[in-house]
C-alpha cells in the first residue's frame, strides 16, 4: 500500500481514492478526486491554477525546501520489516508533523510580517506627500463654501422669453 | 452506433499520438496533452459488437472489430474476453484479415473500478489475440497492460508486456 501524490493538486491520494488516468507511454497521472481529473482534462496547466500545491511552490506561498519533506519521499525499495523500528517511527510521526506545521506557519508568518510594514511604510508616505488633499473637518464651519445654506433660498432672475420658451415646449 | 463513433474517434486520437509520442517527453509536451486530452473528454462506453480495436502483439492483425462479449450484458470491460473479426493484418503474419479471433481487453479508454475502489483508464481499445485456451497467440504484448489481468489469470500476457499498470 502506498500513499500517492496527485498530478495536479499534489494532495495524497489515500487508497481507493480517485482516478488514474494511464497513457500510452505507460505514465500514470493520478487524481485524488473528480475536480484534478476534470482540471486535467481541460488542459489546465497546475502551475497556473491558483489553488494548487505547484502554484503556492511556485509563488513563494509554501515551504521548498525542508528537512521534514524528506520523511515523505518517494522510495522505491521497500523498508525491511523491525519491530523496534516501528515503534521509533510511530513515536516519531506526530513530533514530525509538528514541526513541518510549525515551520509552515512560521514560513506564512514571515511573509505576512514583510508586507504589513510594506504597507505601512507606503501609506505614511502618502499621508505626507498628498497631505494637501485632506482638509480638516472644522474647516466646513468656518467656511460657508463648502457647504449649502441651510435657511435662504436663492433667488434666480428668469427671463421672461426663456420661460415662454420653456412652457411651450 | 454510438460505440462505434467512439472507436472511430479513438483512432484518431490514436494516430496524432502515434505522431507526437516518439519525439516529445512526459514533462514539457503542450502539445501531446492537447492531443490526448479532447480526446479524453468523450464519453467512453463498452466495447461492444462492431467496436474496433487495436492488437497490441505481435500476432499479424493490426485491427479487430469485436462481435461478441463473451460477458456482461451491455458489452466488454478491461480485462474480459471478446470474439472479433480480423479487418486489417500484416502480411505473412500468423493471423489473416477476415479471421474469427478471440482476445482479451487489455486497455480500455472507459474507466473500470478497482478492487481497492479507485478507478483506472487508458488511452485507447486495445486487445491481445488469444486462442480458445487463454493462451496469447502472439510472442510479445506492447504497451502498458493492468495488473486485474492476473485475477483473470492471464498471467502470460502479464509477463509479457513492458509495463503493468
């Protein structure tokens, strides 16, 4: 029994899980559920498709490169059954997967971290080079131009033809 | 009717594959997927009477057209046994064109489950001849075939072939 890889989101495929498509040239793709198949089928390349593990790899949203990715390495020659073994590596699997977790965290940490001072950084700039487009609220009160007169009515002369005009129309 | 549309088709895939395959890697090949995949998104059925199949061994037929399931009511599956026709064959092969043959499906372009409950399929229709025994008539199985053959104890064609998928 093995846990495969899908081809295109890179998730695991548990046993009984999927489909796998076999070409010709004997490569075997296979798909952890019906939405990686269908992706497949149209032609939809997984390092361009947003949610997959390639595009996050790809774009610096993941982890690359760590120690822990070891552990889950493809092997090819079958370990040798020992008890002892066994048990370490039982012991050990949770410790492991706290530690890929952790570090994953830290990796979206420190790339959310860069960018809040990025944007800090760009919006005290504008405060101080565009300063000039904010204006204070007390200036509304003082100035009447800013605002409509609430109590008085303004009075507009009409022309007497234009108001023929504009009736007859 | 339909079936045999889709076997037509088939070849088609069948032949721009044929042109691309040899040059191109697994890893780069647009192209090849293109190829591959409108080919893949037609609904696959069985493989029933007037299906044409390719004969992937070396026992002198090129193509079959399958005239009988030897089981299952709508038609064959991966891995069954079917009765077909000769339509095209190699000179000086073992088969002639117009023979009665009997063959076991070994690829399958519609999916077929697996014990375990997750599904397989291949690219195209592709059979092997057998006699009446289950043993292959040719010498030498080309292409990948599916380890269920050994459940349906063709073990020959199994250690035969290159690939077991």
């Amino acid at each position: 029994m093995r846990l495969e890889k899908c081809w295109f989101c890179s998730s695991t495929v548990y046993p009984g899980h999927g489909i796998q498509y076999v070409r010709n040239d004997a490569k075997i793709f296979r798909f952890c559920r019906s939405k990686c198949h269908k992706n497949f089928k149209m032609k939809r390349n997984p390092r361009k498709v947003k949610w997959t593990k390639a595009y996050r790899r790809l774009h610096g949203k993941d982890m690359t490169q760590d120690a822990t990715f070891e552990f889950e390495r493809k092997r090819n020659r079958p370990e040798r059954y020992n008890r002892t073994t066994v048990e370490n590596v039982l012991k050990a699997i949770p410790k492991i997967l706290k530690v890929k977790a952790d570090r994953a965290a830290d990796h979206i940490g420190g790339r959310l971290k860069g960018s809040k001072q990025k944007k800090r950084k760009e919006d005290k700039r504008e405060l101080e080079q565009s300063l000039h487009m904010v204006k204070a609220p007390g200036a509304f009160n003082e100035d009447p131009s800013f605002t409509l007169p609430v109590d008085t009515k303004l009075k507009v002369k009409v022309n007497q033809k234009q108001a023929v005009a504009m009736e007859t129309e | 009717m339909a079936g045999f549309l889709a076997s037509k088709c088939s070849h088609v895939g069948r032949s721009l594959l044929g042109g691309l395959g040899n040059k191109l890697s697994a890893t780069v090949s647009t192209q090849y997927e293109m190829a591959n995949n409108s080919f893949l998104s037609q609904i696959r059925s069985f493989i029933q009477m007037r299906t044409v199949l390719k004969v992937v061994d070396n026992s002198g037929a090129k193509k079959v057209m399958c005239i009988q399931a030897l089981k299952g009511k709508k038609g064959a599956r991966l891995g069954d046994t079917i009765v077909a026709s000769v339509k095209e064959a190699y000179p000086n092969g073992k088969v002639k064109k117009g023979k009665v043959v009997y063959g076991v499906v070994v690829r399958a372009a519609m999916q077929k489950g697996r014990c375990d409950g997750s599904e397989v399929k291949f690219d195209d229709n592709a059979v092997v001849l057998v006699d009446k025994q289950g043993q292959p008539i040719g010498t030498r199985v080309f292409g990948p075939v599916p380890h269920e053959l050994r459940r349906k104890k063709h073990v020959k064609i199994l250690s035969l072939a290159g690939h077991i998928a």
